[in-house]
C-alpha cells in the first residue's frame, strides 16, 4: 500500500490500515513539521482522534475550541455557537491547531502504528497497471527511485496528483471566494475565560476573516475575499490585498488593535472542487486530492480523517477479497460525499446570501440554532433526521 502525502488525510489513512495489519509506506514531499494552513478543528472529530489514540495527546497540546463566533462587521451584529448546544451531544468543544505540530502528531502516530514514512520524497509520477502501481520518488539528496505495491492512496491535497492527471476536478461555481491571504499575529483581542480558544469569524461586504487562536499568544488571522472585491484589485501584492481587506473591516481593525504581524503574508487561490470520481483501478483519492469546499466553517481536516477511515476500510476489504477493481471502491465515495454534500449545502446558501444573515440572527429561532451548532460541531456522518430536511428544503425550511 502507498499512501502518497502525509498531511491529515494521508497519515490517518495510514493509520487505519496500519491498525488493520496492513504494510503501508507514505511518501511525503516536505520534512515535517511545515507550515500549513487550516488551523481550526471540529468537535465531531475527536471521534476520529479516539480511534487512532491521539485524543489524550491533542486534548493536552492544543487550545480548546468550546465554539465559533460570528461578527458582522457593517452592522456589529454578532451571535456565539456553543457546541454544547448541539443536538447531539458529547462533544462540547474542539482544538485550534498550528498545523506543523498537529500533522506531525499524526504522522508520527501512523510511524507508531507499523507504517513506515519516507519524508522528503516526493512522488513525480504514478503508473497504474493491471496488477500493480509503480511509483517513481525524488527523495532526499537528489536520490531517484521507484516502489511497487497493490494499490495507491493519492492524499496529495489541493495538488490533486491524480485528480489533475486524469481530468477528474469540477470547479464549484456557486461559490463566490476566490483568494485567501494568511499569517499569524502575536497578541491580538482574545475573548476572555474559557471563550479565549473560539473561532472569531467576521463577515464583511468583500467576504470574511478568521481569527483562530493558538494556546499562547499566537493567533492565525486570514481572509477569504469575494470575486467582487479581488476583482477590482488585480495586480496588487499579497500585503497590499490583505490591508485592503482590513481597511474594509472595522471589525477585524477591533481584533487587531495592538497586534504585531509575526510571518508573511501567504495567499492561495482557485478552491472548491469536487473530483467526479474518488477512485478508480487500484487507486484512491482521499482528502483535498477528492474535494475541497470553501473553508468558511472550518471542514476540511474533518473531511480528510473521515474519508480516511472509510478509505481505510475499502480497501482493506478489497484487499481481503483480491479484487481491486474500481468498483471496488465506490462504497467509499458514497460515505465520503453523505457528509461534504451537508457542508455544501451550508456554503452554497452562505454564498447565496440566505445564510448570511442567519448566522448573526438565529437566536430568534431555537431550531435554526440547534441546526447551525450541530453543523459547525461537523455532525455530518452519523445518520440524524435534520440531515435529510437541509439537504431538501435548506435552511430556509427551518425558520
Ligand atoms: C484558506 C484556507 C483555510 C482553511 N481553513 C481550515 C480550517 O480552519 N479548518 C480545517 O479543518 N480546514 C481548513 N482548510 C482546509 C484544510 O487545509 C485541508 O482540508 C486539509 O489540510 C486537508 O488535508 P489533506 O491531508 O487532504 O491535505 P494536506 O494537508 O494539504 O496534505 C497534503 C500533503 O501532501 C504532500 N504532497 C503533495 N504533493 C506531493 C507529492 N507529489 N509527493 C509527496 N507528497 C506530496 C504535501 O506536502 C502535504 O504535506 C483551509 C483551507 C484553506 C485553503
């Protein structure tokens, strides 16, 4: 088995598999840790962190996240969703994570578990043959080589190995962001008490920012900007786009008063996409390398580990039968897509502008709030009944 990429989804795919007995080697191009953006977890996750036996270890390291505050900046409206309050209970809060120690963890943890991970390599090309896949790896100094193995995980992320090879992304066009920009600030307006780990989301005209707090001083701040809005500032330079965002927000100024700027602005662009297929002969897709939705309510790690586990599942089963045919596969996506599909319903109506308004006024309605909370909390996977009205009527049914 070789799993290419050991971001989130890579290294617990790995170790799943590993915990079924199965010999995995995982390719990874960077040297752990490395920066990495997407900062801020679900509670719904912690499912996931039990059954690789990180929980305690995460519980210990990273600031909890007890929920997720949304600030309109025009209006100074704001409303808090308390993961307490979600319909299902038992996981009250979630961790906010500097992404090079927290994928490291995991990455170790798939080493602990037998799979064996070869950092600094980077997988150029991948041939899938009848009976086998060849890999061809670029590792450390200057090295050049080619494993074989039954089958290939591509948990390349948003560089989409095999989605791009063979034609597989479609752009989500309903979705108006279209540039990031990120750093991290030292010392920036934190919430007090047991409130100091939420996520600040602050909604303006040009888009929305995120202010995630680390255990500490450090808080990453980002934001996420309308088609509209980059749309009149092309050419400018990543700092240049990130204080035009900020000029425009007096909220986000609020949070930023007396912060100190401690890493580059980075930026990244062209998002939201779903491959047609997550799989095919001897291969599967798993993570950003499957899909990416806009990152307005924080899904994508969450979305990575459960793909892993029901990756992890597939093909240890068709490994047992010795068929590894495509349709082998299938059972995968159908549980994968059960929980994206909610999350995209979510952003679809975001952007349609029908949320937008909801997220800083549901307290008017018990039941829209409860709905809302449970989605942030990210429970998507386990069968509910809300699950089936979203995804036919949408919000808009619940209020
Ligand atoms: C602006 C923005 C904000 C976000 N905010 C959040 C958030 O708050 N919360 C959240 O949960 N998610 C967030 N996300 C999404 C999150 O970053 C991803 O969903 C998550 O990292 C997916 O994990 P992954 O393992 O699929 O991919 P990655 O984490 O990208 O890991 C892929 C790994 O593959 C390696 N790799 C790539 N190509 C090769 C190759 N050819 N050979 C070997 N190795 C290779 C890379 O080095 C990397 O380590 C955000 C995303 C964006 C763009």
């Amino acid at each position: 088995m070789i799993v290419v990429g050991g971001g989130p989804a890579g290294s617990s795919t790995a170790a799943f598999l590993s915990q079924r007995g199965r010999r995995v080697l995982v390719l990874e191009r960077e040297k752990f840790p490395r920066f990495h953006i997407g900062e801020s977890l679900l509670p719904f996750a912690r499912d996931i962190w039990e059954e690789l036996g990180v929980l305690d270890e995460i519980d210990r390291r990273f600031i909890h996240k007890p929920g997720a505050r949304f600030i309109h900046s025009e209006s100074g409206a704001m409303f808090t969703y308390r993961f307490e309050n979600a319909i299902r209970p038992g996981r009250p809060y979630a961790y906010e994570v500097p992404r090079g120690d927290f994928d490291k963890l995991l990455l170790d943890n798939a080493a602990r578990l037998g799979a064996q991970v070869r950092e600094e390599s980077e997988v150029r090309d991948v041939f899938i043959e009848e009976d086998r896949v060849r890999v061809e790896v670029h590792g450390p100094n200057g090295t050049c080589y080619e494993v074989t193995g039954q089958v290939v995980v591509d948990a390349t992320g948003r560089d989409t190995l095999l989605g791009s090879r063979y034609g597989l992304k479609v752009a989500d066009e309903l979705v108006t962001t279209n540039v990031a920009c990120f750093t991290h600030f030292e010392n920036t307006v934190r919430q007090p008490g047991p409130d100091e780990g939420n996520i600040d989301i602050v909604l303006f005209d040009g888009g929305w920012w995120w202010f995630i707090p680390f255990k500490g001083t450090v808080t990453s701040v980002g934001c996420v900007l309308q088609k509209h809005f980059t749309r009149s500032r092309k050419g400018m330079s990543a700092e240049e786009l990130f204080q035009a965002a900020l000029d425009a927000t007096e909220a986000a100024q609020r949070l930023l008063a007396g912060a100190r700027r401690i890493r580059p602005i980075g930026t990244t662009g062209n998002w939201s996409y779903r491959c047609r297929q997550y799989y095919g002969h001897r291969f599967v897709l798993v993570g950003d390398a499957a899909a990416f939705i806009d990152p307005l309510f924080s899904t994508g790690v969450l979305m990575a580990v459960y793909g892993a586990r029901f990756a992890a599942e597939a093909i240890d089963e068709a490994l047992a039968t010795g068929d590894l045919s495509a349709e082998r596969f299938a059972v995968y996506q159908e549980h994968a897509t059960r929980g994206a599909d909610l999350f995209k319903r979510l952003v679809h109506e975001f952007y349609g502008e029908s949320l937008r308004r909801l997220l800083v006024g549901s307290h008017t309605n018990p039941t829209l709030r409860a709905v809302i909370t449970s989605m942030l909390a990210g429970d998507v996977y386990r069968p509910a009944i809300w699950h089936g009205v979203v995804m036919k009527e949408g919000f808009s049914r619940l209020f």
